[in-house]
C-alpha cells in the first residue's frame, strides 16, 4: 500500500483518466452507491437508539420476513441513485421486479443490482452486516426483469460495504480490488488497500456445518479431509468460520485467504443452493477472481452462469485458488 492515502473520489477520478477509463456515469454511480453506503452505515449505527430493529412486518420476493433496516436500505440506494441520469434500472433482493428510472428523471447506460443488506440474521444481535452491489450495462430498448439477466462476466463494476467494526468500502472496475475505509470523522472514504491479493492456499473454511447431513458427497469429502487436518490427506489442521453474512465471511477471505461455500443441499434438491446469483454471487465473484481467486458452483465458474430469473439462487464456493479448484474438482469427478 502506497503510503499516500488517497479518497474515494480522488481513486476514481484518476481511474477516469487512466488506464481503466470508466467513464464519467459510472464513476458518478459508484460515488452515489459509495455514499448510499455512508447513510445506510449511519442507520445501522443507530441499533436500539433508532427505530432500525426488528421486522419491517413485511416478506420478501424470497418469502423471508424483512427487517426494518432490510427496507430503509432499499430505499436510501434508490432514492440516492433514481435521479443522477446514470442508470437505467435497478434491480434488489428486496423488489419482486426491476425497478425503470422514473420518466420524470433521465435514463442512463447502467444497470444497478443490489442487496441492500446482506447478513440480516445478525442486525439483532450486533454483527457485522452489508451491502452488495453489481453494475451491468443497459443493452438498449425498454428496461424489464430480462434487460438484467446478463452473466457475472458482463459487469463492470461490482462492490460491498461491510458495516462492522469499521465500515469498509470494497470495489472492483475490473482492474484489480481496492479498499476504502470511512473517516468518521472527514465523513469520507479514504483508500486502505490499492492491491487485493487472495492468497492461493488457506488453513481456514467457513461453512454452516448444520447442514452437513444435507451436503451432496463431493462437498462432505473435501470438508471431512479439512476436518482430518494433519492426520488426513491434506497433511494440515484447518480452522472454520461462519459470520452468516456473506460480506463479512468474503470480506475476511479478501482479507487474509479462505474458502467461502454455501453448496446446494438435498433439504429443497430443486433449488440450486441459498444464494442468489445476480446480487450476491455474481458481484463477489467477480470481486474474488479481481483478487486471484476462484468461485464456481461446482461444475462451472458463477460468472459463466446464463442467468434465467432475477432472483435465481446458485451453489457457491469461492476463495483461495487451490482449495475452491480442489473442491471443483471432487464435483467434477462425479459427473
Ligand atoms: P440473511 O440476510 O437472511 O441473514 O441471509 C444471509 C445469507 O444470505 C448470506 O449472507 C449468508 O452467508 C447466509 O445467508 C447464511 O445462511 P444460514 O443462516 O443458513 O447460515
């Protein structure tokens, strides 16, 4: 990391000019996104001091119940981001359908997708949550739920916002990672990482080992030979985690290597695994192999899924190059 800390705008404003020439819309979209982040943080921040706990009273496209901070989010990224003249649409978790910039207001060249909080099993209990975001270019004509259905490697923009002990900042252009970290006190981002690297190898899984029972068997073998350690075929001890928020488990994978995997189960065997593919996934994802990782669903890699549904949901393993390809391969070797 250079030692000259640069802001957020300053980052962007040279990537404009630079090799990365984003254009001028989309650098305006990541700073309206950047600062949604800041004021969805401040709501957060509130807890039991604000009306921001507990259930909205509300259900989801998903059928889960929304938390009150699942809609405040939603609102404060479309509110923040319908009237730039940057998007053409924008599409959440938390929406049963796409949502076209008002007439009122001019349409843009880009497609903005969303959970607006990620994590919200741990709003209650004061873990870290988040936000995740992917950027996809309007290919033209009226915008409707299949102007979104683009695979992972048509973005061009992707992040998430952790809201823990700091609140984090974490994009991708499609010219490698970076990371910002909120000065509370400037009320800016200020970049902390210019170059994130995942490490090839890990010591450290995180999965939710309730569900072992429920596992297909290419995903039982490779977390009973972590479990083995040093006395099993992998010649080493592992460590586990599991925040039960995505952006906090792929946060730490950033951080310091991992394998992050939520694979499909035999509880619904209809439904391809828990995480959805077009705001989840596929930004993380492209954010992982930025870094030098891999994410696949076992057989392929997430970004080469052709997305048929808004909110189709997808088995996910990624991280740590030479852990995520071993388990691909364990599925592979069964078909
Ligand atoms: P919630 O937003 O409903 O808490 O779900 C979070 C999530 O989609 C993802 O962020 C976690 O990795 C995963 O679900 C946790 O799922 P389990 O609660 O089944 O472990």
């Amino acid at each position: 990391m250079s030692t000259k800390r640069i802001s957020l705008t300053q980052y962007l404003i040279e990537q404009q000019r630079g090799e990365a020439q984003i254009p001028a819309q989309l650098r305006l979209l990541i700073e309206v996104v950047a600062r949604a982040c800041k004021r969805i943080a401040i709501n957060v921040n509130k807890g039991a001091l604000g009306d921001v706990l507990g259930s909205a009273g509300s259900e989801n496209v998903q059928g889960e119940v929304q938390k009150k901070l699942d809609v405040i989010a939603n609102e404060v990224l479309i509110e923040a981001n319908e009237w730039g003249g940057h998007l053409a649409g924008m599409a959440s978790e938390e929406m049963d359908d796409m949502l076209a910039v008002p007439n009122r207001y001019p349409q843009g060249e880009y497609l903005l997708l969303f959970d607006p909080l990620d994590g919200s099993s741990n709003i209650d209990i004061n873990v870290s949550i988040g936000t995740i975001f992917s950027v996809l270019k309007h290919q033209g004509g009226p915008v409707t739920n299949e102007s979104f259905l683009q695979p992972g490697t048509a973005q061009v923009c992707a992040g998430y916002c952790v809201y823990g002990p700091q609140t984090t900042l974490v994009l991708t252009v499609g010219k490698g990672v970076v990371m910002f970290t909120l000065d509370r006190e400037q009320g800016s981002w200020v970049m902390t990482e210019d170059n994130v690297r995942i490490p090839e190898d890990t010591k450290e899984f995180a999965i939710n080992m309730s569900n072992m029972r429920h596992w297909a068997t290419p995903v039982k073998r490779y977390i009973d030979e972590c479990l083995a350690g040093k006395d099993g075929p992998r010649g080493k001890d592992f460590n586990m985690r599991w925040v039960a928020a995505m952006v906090a488990d792929v946060h730490r994978i950033m951080t310091r290597g991992g394998i992050f995997m939520y694979p499909w189960d035999k509880r619904e065997p209809n439904k391809p695994g828990k995480l959805r593919l077009m705001y989840e996934a596929n930004p993380m994802s492209f954010l992982v192999e930025q870094a030098g990782g891999v994410a696949t669903n076992g057989l392929q890699r997430i970004m080469e899924i052709q997305p048929t549904q808004l909110h189709e949901r997808v088995s996910v393993m990624l991280g740590s190059r030479n852990e995520v390809d071993l388990v691909t391969r364990y599925h592979q070797e069964l078909k």
